[in-house]
C-alpha cells in the first residue's frame, strides 16, 4: 500500500479506527472487496491503511454527500453489519475536513 499523494484540499478523510475480534474468518476477502467497491464511487479519492494492535484505515472523498453515500451503500451496510456482528470488538469512525497538507519523500 502506498501514501495517497495526488490530493488537492479541501477534501475530507474519513478515519475507521478498530479493534478486532479473534473471529477473522472472511474479514480480508471483505475488506478487499469493500476497497473495490469504494473505488467505484462517486468523489472516491483514495485510501490508506496500517494495521499493529489496532487498525486504522483512512479514505479520503471529495465531498461530505460522498461520504453519506458510501456509507448508504447496499453491500457497504452489510459488511459493516457483519464487521459488528463477527469481526470488531470496537471502532471508531472519525470524518475529517483537510484544510491543508504537506509531505517528504526521498
């Protein structure tokens, strides 16, 4: 996974902090196919994601209607549906508008 450089403010991250269970079983097939998806929506702009002790995984989107869309979609809803039910002892979704940035690369 790469850092997501080609992003232009304001925009807005949405930051998806879990803890997860010790049931993982069909939690990567799922989170592959939830980052497939996203990229197919509207004002999808990119995503970033690291996972120690917890994970933490950040998209970023054009707009806050964007966000609400996503969050609205079908296949997006049961999978967070089954992330409570099997996957996450704990998360914590935080949305983000980025007023500026600034990096460093070798």
């Amino acid at each position: 996974m790469k850092i997501v450089t080609n992003l232009k403010p304001p925009y807005y991250a949405v930051i998806f902090t879990t803890v997860v269970s010790d049931n993982l079983q069909g939690y990567h097939e799922t989170a592959e196919k939830m980052e497939a998806l996203a990229k197919l929506q509207k004002g999808y702009l990119g995503i970033e994601s690291a996972r120690k002790d917890i994970g933490i995984t950040v998209s970023y989107w054009e707009t806050l209607d964007d966000i609400v869309a996503w969050k609205n979609n079908i296949e997006h809803t049961a999978a967070r549906d089954l992330g409570r039910e099997k996957w996450y002892q704990q998360y914590q979704l935080r949305i983000c508008k980025v007023e500026r940035e600034y990096g460093f690369k070798k």
